[in-house]
C-alpha cells in the first residue's frame, strides 16, 4: 500500500513537473526598430495581449532594434524557422517579388485614406504569397508619409544631385539614381551613426524616423512630400502557428486584429507629434516648393511604370482594384 501510494505521489509530481513545460510556448520575435518606435510600442502590446488571453501559454519576446536579425534579415529567418514570429517591412522585399513593393512607390498612395485602400487591394495577393512561403501575415500598419531630410534647403530635386543618400528598399535606391544621388542603403538601426560618420547626408523617412533616430542633430530641413507610407507586416511561421491549440490560434488572431487598428491609429498621431518635435528640436519643416514636387511627382510615375513592368498582370489587377 505504502509503496503504491509512494508511486502513484511520484508520477503525479511527474506530471505536475512535464505539465507546464510541456504546455508553454516561448516566441521570439524580431523587429528592426527601437523600443520606443510606435510599431515596437505596439508589438509590446500585441505580446502582452497574447500572453495575458493564453493565460501564459504562450509568450512572445520583443526583440527591437534590429537585435536579433538585421532587418533584411528578419523574413528569411521566420522563413527558415530560425524565429517564430516576426516584422518586417514589405517594401524591402521588392526585389524578391514586385508586390511586397506597392506600398513603396512614390505618390501612389500617399494619405492615410489611400494607404488603407492600396493594403486592401494587396492583402489577398499578399495573404496567398506568404502562404506559399510557409508564412502567416498577421497584421500589417503604414508608417507615416515619407518626406525628404537634407543638411541644405531645396529648391527642387537637382539639389539632391551627388548627395550621399540613404535607402532602406529597392524603390527608395532607384529614387536616388533617378535624382542623381548616390544611394547607401542602411537600415534603420543605424542610420544616426551613418549620419554622424558622413556615410550619408540625405534620405526618405518618416517624421517618425526622424525623432527614432534624432535626424535634427545632423540634419537641418525636412521636406514633408508625403510620398508614400510603407507598411510594417507581421508574419508567423506556419508550421509555427500549426503546432498551437486551437484557442492560443485564436487568441493570436484575435491579439493581431486589435493591434492592426492600434497601429494605424497611432502612426496617424505620430505623423502630427513627430513633425511637432522636428520643429522643436531647429528643423525646419516645410510642405517642399511645387517645383520639388514636381520633379518628386515625375520620379514617382517613372517608377510606376517600372514596377508595373515588373509586376505584370498581377500589378495591373491590384492597381485596378485599389483605383476602383
Ligand atoms: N522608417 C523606416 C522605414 C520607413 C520609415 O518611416 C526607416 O527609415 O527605415
């Protein structure tokens, strides 16, 4: 009796043990902008939803800034299983295929009434795509319109001629050369460094951006074009998101929608408060002359039609479907 009772203690203490190691996930997620990026606020909160509506089964850490991967990294590596979970920004993955690049064209979608539209038009295509690599699109939320930094005023795009210019995507290098600049891409991460190096002196970001990266202490205008907003997508591995019960699927589904509106409510007010601090801290920000828009507005259709030369009857339907 006492040695059956001894047994039965032992593999109840056994499964007590196995129970809850068994039953909690752990996630890692990589994000390529700092902690305190309104899109890495917003991961924070996403994390903690999920982990509070799974009663901790499963736990999602941040990892910000780049961190863990560099952001060109960070698709490849949900991809290959290397991280579960992570966010990326669509745009950067042109190259790989003419539809992550949309929201990067200029002067296709530029507020945020047409950035929403452009996201409708790509999702399903965006949806089947990343089904076909093993990856789940999450959510995805527009960074605020780009507008163009400079050490010296512009007068129009010919004083963007021979300057160092900073890219983070295909479309925002091929925006140098059509402005004779000389593109460098560098991410996000460091881009106060290479500004403080003399690595680069212009680029295309977001007031955002700005602030992040404290743009003001090297750089004195911003022009605020507004462009385009390029959009932050977070993806899961599938296999990943498989090996979950059906309630934890669920709850990170539910957790992913609430940080979609969350986002795009929070990179609106962003846009107004970051541009506020701009002023704040001696930049000068203007709307840009219209001679500057113009010639902004001529790159934009030259690269329209690239893409689309690129992204044939697939371009087409989408760009149709979001002009209708
Ligand atoms: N900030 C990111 C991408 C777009 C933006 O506004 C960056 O500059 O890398």
């Amino acid at each position: 009796m006492k040695r059956r009772l001894f047994s039965l203690t032992l593999a109840a203490s056994a499964l007590a043990c196995s129970l809850p190691a068994a039953a909690q996930t752990a996630w890692d997620l990589p994000s390529a902008y700092p902690a305190t990026n309104f899109h890495t606020v917003n991961l924070n909160a996403f994390a903690s939803d999920v982990e509070k509506a799974t009663g901790g089964k499963l736990k999602i850490t941040v990892h910000a800034n780049a961190a863990l991967f560099k952001a060109p990294e960070i698709k490849r590596a949900v991809q290959g299983g290397q991280a579960q979970i992570g966010e990326i920004i669509l745009a950067a993955y042109q190259n790989e295929w003419a539809m992550f690049g949309a929201d990067g064209i200029p002067f296709l979608a530029t507020s945020y009434e047409d950035s929403r539209k452009l996201y409708a038009a790509q999702k399903p295509i965006l949806q089947k795509k990343l089904a076909e690599q093993g990856l789940m699109l999450l959510y995805s939320v527009a960074w605020p319109p780009q507008g163009i930094y400079s050490k010296k005023p512009l007068a129009s795009a010919a004083d963007l001629k021979g300057s160092k210019w900073r890219a983070y995507s295909p479309a925002t290098s091929r925006i140098a050369q059509l402005v004779g600049a000389q593109p460098v891409t560098v991410q996000a991460a460091e881009l106060s460094q290479a500004l403080a190096t003399g690595v680069v002196e212009t680029n295309m970001t977001s007031g955002a951006t700005g602030v992040d990266s404290k743009l003001f202490e090297h750089l004195k205008f911003y022009y605020d074009v507004q462009a385009w907003l390029p959009k932050n997508a977070v993806i899961v591995n599938k296999r990943a998101f498989d090996a979950l019960d059906k309630a934890s699927q669920d709850a990170l589904l539910k957790a992913a929608a609430d940080a979609e509106t969350r986002g795009w409510a929070a990179s609106q007010k962003v846009n107004t408060d970051s541009l506020a601090t701009l002023r704040a801290n001696g930049m000068t920000v203007e709307p840009g002359s219209a001679a500057l828009k113009a010639d902004m507005q001529k790159v934009g259709a030259t690269m329209l039609q690239e893409w689309l030369g690129q992204a044939g009857a697939e371009g087409q339907q989408m760009l149709d479907a979001y002009r209708k």
